[in-house]
C-alpha cells in the first residue's frame, strides 16, 4: 500500500487512486473504476452474508414451530380417549331359560297343588329352572293367601332338565319349610306326590316331566 496524505490532510492509497478521493477536485483513474467495481461486489457479499445470516434464524422459528405444531399434534393424537360406555342392557344380552332357545313359551314341567290352607284346591305352574316361593305377587309360586308365608323367597323349587328331577331349598327368608315334616336346611330332591310345608300350607308336587318323559323327547321324535 502507498499511503499518501492530500494537502487537505486526507490518507489515500496511492497505489488505489491517482487523487485524493475525499477531495472534490479529485478523480478516481482507470484502476480505482475496477477497485470501485470491486468493492461494490465486496459490498454486495456483505449484505448478502447479513440477509443470509438472518436466514437461518427464520428457517430455525419457523422450524421450532413446526416442532411445536408436532409436538401438540403427538401430544392430541396420544392423549387417552375417555372409554365409550354402553347401556348394560345392549352390552349384556337377557339371560333366557334352556327351553326357551327351542320353543316359544316356557312348558310346564310340573305343578304344586295346595291341600290345605286358605290356597287350598289351587295349583301353581312349574317351569325349568329356579321356581321361587313366597307371597308376593312376583313370585313364580305366589301364595297371597298365607300370611305365615314370607314375602319374598320364602323356599326354591328347582327342575334340572338333564337330570329330569326336582329339588328343593331354602330361600333367602328366615322362615323354615318341610318336605314331608322334615326341615329342609339344604337342598334335597323332591319326588313326584311328596308334600312341602311352606308356612301353614301344604303344597303336592305333581311331576309332568321325569324319567318317562320331559320335553326334549318331542325333540328327538322330531329329528328323526
């Protein structure tokens, strides 16, 4: 570099200009044109390094944003979904009696026939399964007339269609019952023309199906 003070006390390159360049009256020769075209390009770089500088600092929000939409994306899409809950009544089908799923109605298997007591002459239907005693009119063997007759489950008759046979046991009452005069604290089968004791009421069972017939035999006729 040739540093050269002008007379109005201005440093230029002398190697650069012919002329003090601060100076009005100065002019730039052949070679400060290709340094001034020179410098502009420097100048551009400048300027463009600044505008690419700042490029990164947008590209980097715009990217953090984006992580941030993905995280609450993630972060909906993981979140527990509250369970769907159903009616107990669509979820869990009815329960239905053997007899049931092969014939329209549920047969008689059998009968209690009342011979004593206000009841007395009356009979009562028995079908396949748990034939709840009691006075209430919910009851399947509804004996309203006794009121030594608990309200509810007072005795449980029972028929097994497999094992063709009947049963009797205590209900849920405190009141005790008899199969022919003796009290019954467990179940015990109940054979066709035996009498239950059930408050001051005598009931016969009267057997419909047994060994010799139960209604899955029409079935069976029927298949062949």
């Amino acid at each position: 570099m040739n540093l050269i003070q002008c007379v109005n006390g201005h440093y230029y390159d002398g190697d650069r200009f012919s002329s003090c360049p601060h100076c009005k009256g100065g002019a730039a020769s052949s070679s400060e044109e290709s340094v001034t075209i020179s410098y502009d390009s420097t100048a551009n770089p400048t300027v463009d390094t600044g505008a690419a500088a700042s490029s990164p600092t947008i590209k980097e929000v715009t990217s953090n944003q984006n992580t941030a939409n993905t995280n609450a994306a993630v972060k909906l899409s993981t979140a527990p979904t509250a369970p769907i809950v159903q009616p107990l009544d669509d979820a869990t089908p009815k329960t239905v009696r053997l007899y049931e799923t092969e014939m329209e109605i549920e047969p008689v298997v059998g009968w209690l026939v009342a011979l004593s007591g206000k009841a007395k002459g009356k009979s009562y239907m028995l079908k396949a399964g748990p034939n709840f005693i009691g006075r209430d009119s919910s009851m399947n063997v509804s004996i309203t007339e006794d009121n030594t007759v608990s309200r509810n489950k007072h005795a449980v008759v029972i028929y097994d269609p497999k094992s063709r046979r009947f049963f009797a046991l205590p209900g849920e009452s405190r009141a005790l019952f008899y199969v022919d005069d003796e009290v019954v604290l467990n179940n015990v089968e109940v054979k066709d023309r035996q009498l239950l004791t059930v408050g001051e009421t005598k009931l016969m069972l009267v057997a419909f199906c047994n060994e010799k017939f139960a209604w899955e035999d029409l079935k069976e006729d029927k298949d062949e």
